[in-house]
C-alpha cells in the first residue's frame, strides 16, 4: 500500500506541488476578554517556520495550541505581534493556508469525492475539479470509497478524506489540529506514514498539534513545546541553549538545534522569550521518517514528556502480582 501511494506521489508531485510558504510570527500575544477580565493565552509567540518544514506543537491541555493554529489560519487575530505568510497576511479562506482537525467535519449527505471537492478553490472548473479530485482520493489510497457516505466509511478513511479536502486547495501551510487524536493505534501509525508520502508528493509547510510526543518526533523536523501561562502547578523550567551531546544521560534538558559539531551531534535549545509561552523549540535530530526505537530519540523523548509534566515515563517492572 506505502509503494503503491509512494510510487502515485512521485507521479502526483509535478502536478500538484504548490510552493510551501514561510511563517513569521512575530510577538505575538493573544488575550481574550473573559467575565474575570483580559486573559493572555499566547504571548511573546516567537517562531519562523521554513518552506516545507513540518513543525509539531505539543503542550498541555489549554495552553493555546488551537488558538495558535487559528492565528495563523487568518480564523483569528493576535492582540499583539504579527503573523505573515510569504510577507503577508494569512486571511481565512484564501487558498495559502488549509485546517484539519481531529474530527473529520465531512457533510454526511455527501459522498467522500463531493466532500473533498468542498476544499477546492473556488472557481475551479468542473474538468479541473474532477481531475484534481480523483488526484486527491489517489494520494489517500480513496478511489474504491469515492461514491461512499461518510457513515459507510472507517474512521481512518474518514480523516484520510478530511486531509484529502484539506490539501484540495494545494495550501502553502497545512494546519493540523490533533489530526489523528481520535484514531485507533494501528491506524495512527498508518496515517503517520501516508502524512510523509503527502508531504513528498505536496511538499507544504506543516505545522501540526499532537498530543503525541512519539507522533511529534516521528514526523516533525522541530517540535515546539508551549506552556500554559495559567498553570496553577509550577511547569517545568529548562536552560536554554545548553548544548549536550545526545544520549548524554546528563544532557537531559537540552535539546534541539540544527548543527552538528564534530562526531557527536550536539544539540540545543533555540531560545524563546523567557516568560513566554513558548518553552521550548527543539530541532529532531535524523531525517524523516525516524526509526521510532532509536536510542538518539531517547533523552529527547523524555525530555519533551518531562516538559509535559510526565515524570513517571519510564517503565517500571511489573511486580509478580500485576504480571500474573
Ligand atoms: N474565543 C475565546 N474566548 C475566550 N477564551 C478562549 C477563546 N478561545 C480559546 N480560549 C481559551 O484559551 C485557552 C487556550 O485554548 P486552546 O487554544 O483551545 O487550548 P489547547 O488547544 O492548547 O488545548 C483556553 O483556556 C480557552 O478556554
Ligand atoms: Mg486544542
């Protein structure tokens, strides 16, 4: 199935490649009025994204992932700072950026082909939309269910169409809110897989939410890690820019950065506003897709759970009575 959709993307690519765009947010900072008064949910938001680059955002629960998304969606504006795409203005609705979220949102009195043609751009000519169309169900391995409901499909073919629809647009940014959150594990992993092959066959600029720090490092080129600015218990605080060489036991903590210094990679921390509600931006070390087990992951895999406020991660031994 991966050769048959790798071998479609490679087809696919000359086609349907949109140019990826660049992200600049700036200071950015977003309050929103409550009955209590003024609450700051982003602030001091510092983050260039390349063209291309897939970014992963994890933090906890409230900290303003979805909110951030949204901003660079144009579906919101910052109170502070600024957003730009390729130097201007993201706006909802225009074709440079596209939202996916956890839920598939398909129409379900439509089939899956009407409702990934709902994502085309408007305008586009009827040949047009059906070519791009039987395009889109090839690159999600969706031809077989064109004609179906979304009630008669999986939840993974669903989320398939829903990125399927996302993508119709060719959007310079794609923004993925917790894309596969609801999915079982198996088809998780799958869908990890078929992300990488769009990726290659549209390759666009990915910032993607997950709850998942495996997911994140599986997929993403840089993670970024948020922190509640509301926490009622204390977060954890890391140096920055503290530069360890991976799999240092010590190093713990310090992560990220792009270089490699002579042969052990080294690694560290860009370095986001103190106070901000960015904690941390950390560069993955290997290129995509990682093998999910290798030992370069580890310390950064605990590392980022550590910032989760996930302390207990690694695995205790069953005692006899919970193994029997
Ligand atoms: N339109 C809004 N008005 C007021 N508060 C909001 C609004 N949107 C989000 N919030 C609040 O901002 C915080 C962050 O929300 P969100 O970005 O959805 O968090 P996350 O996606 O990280 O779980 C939450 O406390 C939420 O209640
Ligand atoms: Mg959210």
């Amino acid at each position: 199935m991966r050769r048959i959709l790798m071998s479609m993307s490679e087809t696919l690519h000359a086609r349907t490649t949109a140019p990826a765009g660049a992200v600049r947010i700036d200071g950015v900072e977003r309050t929103f009025p409550t009955k209590t008064g003024p609450r700051t949910v982003l602030r001091d938001v510092d983050v260039a994204l390349a063209p291309g680059e897939i970014a992963a955002v994890v933090g906890p629960s409230g900290c303003g992932k979805s909110t951030l998304l949204r901003l660079i969606g144009g579906l919101d504006e910052p109170t502070r700072g600024s957003i730009t795409l390729d130097g201007g203005t993201a706006r909802a609705h225009d074709e440079s950026t596209a939202i996916a979220f956890q839920e598939p949102r398909l129409l379900p009195w439509r089939t899956i082909a009407q409702n990934i043609a709902l994502g085309l751009p408007r305008g586009t000519k009827p040949k047009r939309a059906k070519e791009r169309v039987a395009e889109l169900l090839d690159l999600v391995g969706l031809t077989h269910a064109a004609g179906q409901r979304p009630r008669e499909v999986s939840g993974g073919m669903a989320q398939r169409a829903s990125l399927a629809r996302a993508l119709a647009r060719s959007p310079r940014v794609l923004l993925l809110d917790e894309p596969f959150g609801a999915l079982d594990a198996l088809t998780r992993l799958k869908m990890h897989d078929l992300l990488l092959d769009i990726h290659r066959a549209q390759p666009t600029t990915v910032l993607m939410v997950t709850h998942d720090v495996e997911e994140a490092l599986y997929l993403a080129d840089r993670v970024l890690l948020l922190r509640n600015l509301h926490a009622t218990t204390a977060q954890p605080e890391r140096p920055r820019a503290k530069v360890v060489a991976l799999g240092s036991t010590s190093g713990i903590g310090a992560l990220g950065g792009s270089g490699s210094h002579g042969s052990a990679p080294q690694i560290a921390d860009d370095a986001p506003a103190r106070d901000g509600s960015v904690a941390r931006v950390v560069t993955v070390p290997g290129s995509r897709p990682r093998d999910r087990g290798a030992r370069s992951l580890t310390d950064l895999r605990a590392s980022l759970l550590d910032g989760l406020g996930v302390t207990h991660h690694t695995t205790t031994p069953l005692t006899a009575k919970e193994n029997s």
